[in-house]
C-alpha cells in the first residue's frame, strides 16, 4: 500500500472548514485504500449488510463514539437514506469529523434527498497525478504513466493487461450507470462512450454523437450527464467574455484516464505525437482537484489556449501543456491578453525540474511542472 500524503493533507486541510467531505473519484481509483489511510478513524464498508443494520438508527450509532471522533462512511449510496445518516452526524453531533465516498458526486442518486449545503466540503480523486507519480509512487517513466494510465493498480502492475480495463468497463456500467441512473441501452451507451474517449482532447458536437452512436439527441444529452457526474468524462467549456470573435459554444470533452484513452484509440506504443495530447489530461486533473472550474479559450482566427483558470479578482491564468517549453508560443496569449490583461500566463512541462520565470517577447511565464505545483492553486 503506498502512502499518498499530498491527499492525507487536503482531506486533513478541508475538514479544517467543514465536518464533512464527500470524497469521489472513479471505481478503483483509490478512494477505499486511501480511506483505511485516515489515522484513528471509525472505518465502515457500507456494502456489507452488517453495516447497514448497524446504521440503522443513526442517532444511536453516533452516540456510542467518542464526541471528536472520525468516521469514514465508504461508498455510502449503498445504504437506503444516506443524506439522513450524514445530515445527523453533521446537526447533532458537531465536533465529528465525516468522510463519505461514492464513485459519483452527491447528486447522482435520488437517495440523496438532502444536498447538505453549506455542511459539506467536496474532493475529486482523480487517477495518480504526475506529481505522486513522482513523489510517492517512485514512477518516472512518463510515457508509462500515459499509456498504462493512473489507476493504481493498473499503473503497478507489471504491463498494461487489457482485460483489466475492459473489466473495469463491464463493471462501470453494471454498478454505475445502470444502478445509478437506469440506463438500459448498454451496446448504445458504450459505443457513445468508445465515441468520446476516441474525440479525447478535441471539441465534439451533440448532433454528430448522436448520429455515429445511433441514438437520439435527448439520450446522447442525457448519458454524457450520467457520463460526467460519474466522472467518466471531462467536459471543458470555452472561456469567452471579452471579445466578438471568441468561440462560446464548442466544449471540449476529455477522458478520466490516459490508459483508457490509450487504449481505445489503440496506442500500444506512445509517439512523440501523442504525448502532447497526452499531457492536457494530467495537467486537467491536478487543475480540477485545484480549481474545479477549468476552461479552454480559442477565437474564429484559430488561436487557442490550452486552459483557462479564474484567479482572484478579475486575473484570469493561461496554462499552456508542452513537452518542450521552448516551443511555448506567445500569439494566442497576446491576442487573450487584449481582452484580459490581467493574470498570470502558466507553461506546464513534464520533465522542468526547478520551475522558472521567463520573458517570451514581452510576455512573462512561468515554467514549471505539475509535480512543483502540491496541489496549491497556481497564483
């Protein structure tokens, strides 16, 4: 079991304003063993039907622990009223501290009748970021990390074995999105997501989703919901405000993890073509898990910038994704900074040991690597 304390320590720093987090993240993405990680706390599996009788009646389950204690609630949408269990560990018994997991955020399932507003805090585990890679994981072969992904199991084990993630596919759909949301068409719903992974990176349009995936518009509207609220998928909308040649309506969609997108596409082997594509979906996590709201910007003259974050005030921050930062060009960011002159401008490479500041005709960047970044905002 490898110890991840870059979570440790948001979870530790998010119970420091609210009694609960909701923890989500995919299936297999680590969410159980970094749990049993928490020191000194009440761990409870609640797919086992012991536990749920044994929370039965919330109010005496809480009243049998210490007043301060922590307990952690794993994949607590199994149980019949979750948001009742969790609303009376929050109002009656303050000092607790609470985390709940599940493989989708809060609102996936009409079992939570209760959003929990203003008591909860919400973290995303995505796959195994670069700078644990790094850091914890002792992996520094970059194009592994792309191609087995950032599963922790799939990225441990001794080669990419593709009977691990079309496991993983099977049970997705059996245990998410048929539970969760009742969809029924399973050959439609997995070519629509085969569709998505294949577009990985690039924009995609409602209608031609539709058509390729043989299903209507509405069910093409209402999976890629189910899709993104289980985290399957990223959509990244544009960034516009500022001028009337911006681009306001074409998002962009990105796969959970390299490996499925690698493997879906078909690349056994990754080409130095590739890994820029690649490197967007790393940098896109530990932005998300940063920021949470991620966009990208491009214009009808086809300039374009990787993503966009907001900072304070009115700075908006470019992030650009470049395996080599010396091919980090200024066009489309002087043609931003015209409409949004205040921010910071990012470049993010894989192999920039000490980050540093740079003058690229006139526009100042900072070069760095996700792993110099522990998970702190940017700016």
């Amino acid at each position: 079991m490898i110890y991840r304390p870059y979570w440790l320590k948001l979870i530790k720093n998010a119970w420091d304003i609210r009694p609960l987090i909701w923890l989500s993240g995919v299936r297999r993405s680590g969410k159980t063993t970094l749990c049993k990680m928490v020191p000194d706390a009440v761990y409870l599996n609640c797919d086992l039907p012991s536990v749920a009788r044994q929370l039965e009646n919330p109010e005496f389950f809480y009243n049998n622990l210490k007043k301060d204690a922590t307990v952690i609630f794993d994949e607590i949408h199994r149980l019949n009223d979750p948001s009742g269990i969790l609303k009376i560990g929050t109002d009656e018994f303050p000092r607790l501290k609470i985390l709940a997991t599940g493989s989708s955020t809060l609102a996936a399932t009409n079992k939570f009748r209760d959003s929990l507003t203003g008591r909860k805090i919400q973290l995303f585990l995505p796959p195994v970021l670069w700078n644990e890679c790094i850091n914890d994981f002792d992996i520094r072969n970059f194009d592994e990390r792309l191609r087995r992904g950032g599963l922790p199991e799939f990225l441990l084990s001794d080669d990419k074995k593709e009977e691990l993630y079309t496991e993983w596919i099977e049970s997705y759909y059996a245990r998410d999105i048929q539970e969760l949301f009742s969809v029924r068409n399973r050959a439609g719903f997995l070519k629509l997501l085969y569709l998505l992974f294949m577009q990985s990176g690039g924009m995609f349009e409602i209608t031609s989703l539709a058509k390729e995936s043989g299903m209507s518009r509405p069910t093409v509207m209402s999976h890629l919901e189910a899709l993104t609220v289980a985290h399957t998928i990223t959509t990244v909308q544009p960034f516009f405000g500022g001028g009337k040649k911006e681009i306001v309506k074409r998002p962009k969609v990105y796969g959970f993890d390299t490996g499925f997108v690698t493997l879906i596409k078909g690349w056994n082997e990754i080409r130095e073509s590739d890994r820029g594509l690649l490197w967007e979906h790393l940098v896109l996590d530990m932005l998300r898990v940063s920021f949470g709201n991620v966009y990208y910007w491009t214009d009808k003259e086809r300039n374009e910038i990787d993503f966009i974050v907001k900072g304070k005030g009115r700075e908006i921050h470019t992030i650009e994704c470049k395996i080599n930062p010396d091919k980090y060009s200024d066009r489309a960011i002087k043609k931003f900074r015209t409409y949004y002159p205040k921010g910071k401008n990012y470049c993010f490479s894989p192999h920039v040991k000490i980050p540093y500041i740079t003058d690229i005709n006139g526009i100042e960047v900072y070069i760095l690597s996700v792993a110099d970044n522990e998970g702190k905002k940017v700016a």
